[in-house]
C-alpha cells in the first residue's frame, strides 16, 4: 500500500483518548516505515507538545512499524527521543497504529552559528550518549545530521535507529560526519576537534576513550575559522598599522637582523645534533617486542608493558565469550610485535560475554517474539498452555523484558496452545450462569435439555467436552428438564 492510500486521522481526533491530532508535518521522516504519516498533537493529559505517526493496520510495514516502536521504547539513555505511548485507533474507513513521542522544535544546522563551546559540549553530549549505547551492546547504524537532531535550548537528540546490521564502525564513521558539520558551522578553528576527526579517519576507538579524551580537551583561542594571508602595506600603498614606522623601523630591523641570523645557525647545529643522537638512541636500543598480557588484570598489564619499557596507553573495554571480566584480552598493537621505545599501546580488557536486553514479547505472536529474541542472540524455548487467547500468543516470559542477559541465553515462552479449559466447575449451576460464563470464554454453546425425575429443574448436569475446547469451538451443556 502507498502513502496515499493510507487512513488519516482527522484534525483534532483524539488518539489513545488523550492525545490530540493537529497538523501533518512533511517534512520529518517517519518512524519507523517509510508508509508512516507524521503529525504534531497535543497531550491533552500532560498538557505538552508532541509527535504522532500513524500507520495503517493493514500496511505492509505494520509489523516493521510495532517492532521499531518496542525496540526504541527500550533505549532508555540520555539525548534519546522518549516514546511516550503507542497504541490503535479505529476510524470509519480502517484501524491505525500510533505512536506518540517527544516533539522537537524544527531546528536546522543551517540555522545556527555555533561557539566553540557549544561544539564542545555537543561533542561530549554526543560521545557520552553513544558510550552508553556501546557499553549496552547497541549501535545506532545511521549517525547523520538528520538524526542528530539540535533542538532548542541548545541541545541534541537522536533518532531514527537502525539498529539491525549495524556496528560500531558504522557509528564512528557516523560521529565523525556529525562533527564535522558542526565543526564547519563552529565560529573559530577548533585544532584538537580536528585531529580527533582525523584520527577517526584513522582509528576505530571505543566511544570510552573518545568520551575521556574530549573531558581533557580545552577551548581554542579567539582565532578566526578561516584566515587571510596578510601582506606587507607596500602592497596596497598603505601605511603599516603599527608604530613602528619609517627610519626608525629600518634601524630596529638592522638591530635584530645579526642576532636573527646566529639564531637560525644555532637552531641548525642542534638539530643536526639531535638526529644524530636519536638515530644512534635507535640503534642502540633496537626494536622492543609487545609482551603478552593475556589473562592479567589491567594493573599487571599496565606494570608489565612499563617495565618492557612501553607506554601505557589506556584500556579499551570488549566483549568477550572466553575471557572473565576484567581480565586482559591482548594488546593493540598485538602481543609479539616489534615496536620502538616507549611505543604507546592500548590493552584490551574484558567486559565479560556480552550482555543485551530482553525485548517484551508478551502478547504478541510467537513468530514475531523469535524474531526480537534472536536478533538480541537469544534462544528461545517454547512452552504451550491452555488459555483463552488465540494460539500462539505468547503469555509469559522468563526472564522477563527489561532484564540484561548473557548472548547465547534462553528465554522461554509460554504460548496460547489454542485450547482453554472447559469449566466444569459449571456442572450443578443453572443454565443462564452456565451459558454467561461459556459465552464470555467466546464459545458457542448447545443446549440440550434431558428429562430427569427429582432432579432440581434447568440445572446442568454435564458438559461436552469435559476437559478441553479449541478456542472459539463449540460446547454443548446437558440440563435437567420435567419428567413427561
């Protein structure tokens, strides 16, 4: 189904009963799917702006809209959209899913002229948030100055998680592309944000390492972001801006002109000297090979790597399936490689298997339960039980959603077995308790009226089948009736 084709809501409808519809807003891409239709409403509740999308129940997309609705919901973590509430809607012509969100004021880069500060705590906003995501095993996948989004007061959110196939790689490249673009609407060169997009180019480091290096980082001195190269005053026919003038600044460039000269023979002599001395340093010393710190803690490694006569140059924290937290995994550069003196290098240190979060999955179908449990590396074991639901629908979870659990786990799953209980505590009852109770089970029932002497009249005697019913079946109940 097209966008066109889709069920709108109608101005000032009321989603969920609370949340106001207003207008549509185009120019925002959709949550979600690309079929999605974006408004701004109103909390009627809570007394707020906010966003809705909207989908159509029998778009294409449906499934992908409601998983993209449950797994953002999950990312609870600072500078996140916040998903308030989700739903369905009937209208007259069809049923739609919604979602209600946080509103963000329209704000573009093309808007803002930003200080060197400003570019500063965003980066660190930004670095801090995807240091979260990373230490909870989650990538973003689609880094992007779209969604990155600036809001006002001065801040970020981020949106629009791709969540399936992406990687950490993809999100550095991201941050990179999101620093630049504010670095070029930055009011003054900012050199050591520079030579972190460059080392990006580079390097992949953790968002730890690049959150701990931006807190050392200061602000630049009032320079200007672009420079013009600035030439003697002969050259426009001005006079120099400056009190040195005529003789008097001929005389004090004759003054320094001997002394300028013995300082640039001098400058040549000692580092002629120093090349010498570190090439003979080189020589002496040779190569130094990286010891193997596998299995030490991070203090063993860091004494280890010193006496080898290496620097120690932080640690980087990774999964891993084999090595206890804690605990060292390798080096980078790796174990066994020759290296200079006082080569800097990075341990690798284990933050144990890696850990996800449990999706929820009760009361959605168990297809669609596997899906979200796999794609977190879960297993899934399958329980059936006897329940009035239709078959299938997942009843329970153990361990429950929310809880962070190893990769590889199980999750197991109480599912509707697409039977219920018939309710024999029914038998001795009258006839209209009985056929309440089985309606309200929404089952059909037959009622066949047998004649029994003494017995109390229009009283169930029995009930067919006794034990189970699929969902929705029949059953056929036996009352007493007269005697002829």
């Amino acid at each position: 189904m097209t966008s066109s084709a889709i069920t709108e809501p109608g101005v000032d409808e009321l989603l969920g009963g609370r949340y106001r519809v207003d207008e549509r807003i185009d120019s925002e891409e959709p949550f979600g799917s690309a079929e999605a239709i974006v408004f701004s409403g109103w909390d009627n509740l809570l007394r707020r702006r906010v966003r809705l999308d909207v989908l159509a129940e029998d778009s294409a997309d449906r499934d992908d809209f409601r998983r993209a609705i449950r797994r953002h919901a999950e990312l609870v973590f600072d500078h996140i959209v916040t998903i308030y509430d989700a739903g369905l809607h009937t209208t007259a012509e069809g049923r739609l899913h919604w979602v209600a969100s946080e509103y963000l004021e329209p704000l573009t880069l093309e808007e803002c002229q930003l200080t060197a500060a400003q570019v500063l705590a965003l980066t660190r906003n930004l670095a801090a948030t995807m240091n979260q995501l990373q230490r909870a095993g989650i990538s973003h996948g689609n880094l992007n100055t779209k969604t990155v989004r600036l809001v006002e007061p001065l801040d970020l959110r981020i949106t629009d998680f791709r969540l399936q196939d992406a990687s950490v790689a993809d999100d550095l490249l991201g941050f990179r592309h999101v620093l630049l673009s504010w670095l070029r609407q930055c009011s003054l060169e900012f050199p050591q944000l520079r030579e972190l997009s460059r080392n990006l180019a580079q390097q992949q480091p953790s968002f730890a390492d690049i959150s701990q290096w931006l807190e050392r980082v200061s602000l630049p001195t009032a320079r200007p972001r672009t420079t013009t190269k600035t030439t003697s005053s002969r050259f426009h026919g001005k006079k120099p801006n400056t009190p040195l003038s005529g003789l008097g600044r001929q005389q004090r460039n004759s003054a320094i002109a001997i002394p300028g000269v013995l300082i640039l023979i001098l400058l040549g002599v000692v580092s002629a000297f120093w090349a010498v001395s570190a090439s003979n340093n080189s020589a002496q010393n040779g190569a130094i090979r990286i010891p193997t710190v596998a299995g030490q803690s991070a203090a063993e490694a860091k004494t280890k790597l010193a006496s080898s006569g290496l620097k120690w140059g932080g640690q980087k924290i990774q999964t891993s399936e084999t090595v206890p937290a804690g605990k060292a995994i390798g080096t980078d550069p790796s174990a066994g490689e020759k290296v200079a003196d006082s080569t800097i290098v990075v341990v690798l240190v284990s933050s144990g298997k890696q850990r996800n979060r449990v999706p929820a999955t009760v009361g959605e179908q168990l297809s669609l339960a596997k899906e979200l449990l796999v794609a977190q590396g879960m297993n899934v074991q399958v329980l059936q039980k006897d329940s009035e639901q239709s078959e299938d629908t997942v009843l329970s979870m153990s361990p429950g959603a929310g809880q962070k659990i190893n990769i590889g786990s199980t999750v197991v799953l109480q599912v509707a077995s697409g039977y219920l209980r018939v309710p024999n505590h029914l038998i001795g009852t009258s006839s209209a308790d009985a056929l309440t109770a089985l309606h309200d089970l929404g089952l059909t029932v037959q009622l066949i009226k047998v004649p029994s002497a003494g017995a109390k009249i229009d009283t169930v005697k029995s009930i067919t089948p006794f034990d189970r019913v699929p969902v929705g079946g029949t059953v056929t109940i036996y009352v007493t009736a007269p005697v002829p």
